[in-house]
C-alpha cells in the first residue's frame, strides 16, 4: 500500500513539474511567437494532377508530442495550453499560439486514427478546428499570420482528406466532413482579408471548389 501511494505521489510530482516547466518556459514571448515574417510559400502541384491526393501544401506542421489524448497525462498538457494562453494578452501572440495548437492537435489526432481510436480521433480534431477558428479571429488584419492561416487551412484539409478520411469509420465520415468546414472557413477569411491588403493570397489547389 505504501508503495502504491508513494508511486501515485511521485507520479503527480512528475506531472506537475512538467507543467511548471512549459509555463515557464512558454511565459518567454519568443518562444510562443516570432515577429520574422512568415515567407509566401507556393503551393505545389504535381504534373498530372488528377486529384486531391497529387497535391502537397508546403507548411510544416507542429509536431504533436508523445503525449496523445488517450494518456492519463494529457489534462496537465490541456492545463499547460490554457496557462500559455492566459499569459499571453498580445491578440497576434494568442492567434499564433492558437494556431500551434491547431497543429498539434491535427497531427495528434491522426495518430489517434492510425492507432485505431476514431472516436477519440474526432474529438481531437474538433478541437483542432476551433484552434484554427480562433486563431482566425485574433489574427485581424496581421498579413503575415493571415497568410501563415491560410497555409494551415489548406494542409489541414489535405490531412484530413488524404489521411484522415481513409481511416475513418462510416459512422464518423460526416462528423469529420463536418469538421473540416473549419480549415474550409477560414481559408476563405483569410482569402478575403488579404485580397482586402492587395495581396495574393496561397492559392487553393482543391478542384472541388
């Protein structure tokens, strides 16, 4: 029993050193966001595109972490996310972090459908679609994060339409088309809001539309 109480002790101790740790770590402004100016990068297509599979979005998204959504540890990486944001007041800061988690969580939720848990899988990436949306939202008239936006609404619809549809189940296809309406959305706002500037924005490589 002893034990079993100083494992569980040790565990929360390491658990909340770890978020200690990223606060402080994510409390440094350089790191939650860069004021270098994010490239115009190209869309590229390949010579005989036929379809949605042959395109590649050049954007590189965040890495996920081995921390899924199904570790009892994930609540402390939630807590963390909530902690960055609340020190953060800066609405170009708080889009970029948004945005980040948006990435993350796109990346975390494919795992979760490789690993064959589909319905954790949607839950995160709803999730990841309100990131973006808020990122959106904070973004305002910042050209540099509206273009960095529309990028990362064009890969995650690739994501979502190359590898995350062919592992979903028949059951959750239309939750997950619906969630894609998110990177569908704001690719369109942020469309508009550079056009507004003079700017050409990345173009939408999807036939669909």
């Amino acid at each position: 029993m002893k034990n079993k109480i100083a494992g569980i002790s040790t565990t929360i101790l390491i658990a909340f050193a770890i978020l200690l740790v990223s606060v402080l770590r994510c409390s440094n402004p350089k790191f939650a966001y860069s004021t270098t100016s994010y490239a115009y990068s190209p869309i590229v297509l390949s010579e005989t595109t036929t379809d949605n599979r042959s395109i590649s979005i050049d954007y590189a998204l965040a890495y996920q972490g081995k921390i899924l959504p199904d570790n009892p540890l994930w609540y402390l990486k939630v807590l963390r996310d909530k902690a960055w944001l609340a020190i953060t007041f800066n609405d170009a800061k708080k889009a970029d972090l948004n945005l980040l988690f948006a990435d993350k969580r796109l990346n975390a939720s494919l795992e979760l459908f490789k690993n064959n848990k589909p319905d954790l899988g949607t839950s995160t990436l709803s999730k990841s679609g309100k990131y973006m949306e808020k990122a959106g939202e904070q973004a305002k008239d910042n050209k540099d994060l509206l273009n960095k936006l529309a990028l990362s609404s064009l890969k995650h619809r690739q994501v979502i339409e190359d590898e995350i549809l062919p592992l979903t189940p028949e059951d959750l296809r239309a939750e997950v088309i619906k969630i894609e309406n998110y990177s569908k959305l704001t690719y369109i706002n942020t469309k508009e809001r550079l056009l507004k500037f003079g700017l050409i924005p990345p173009e939408n490589p999807f036939k669909s539309e």
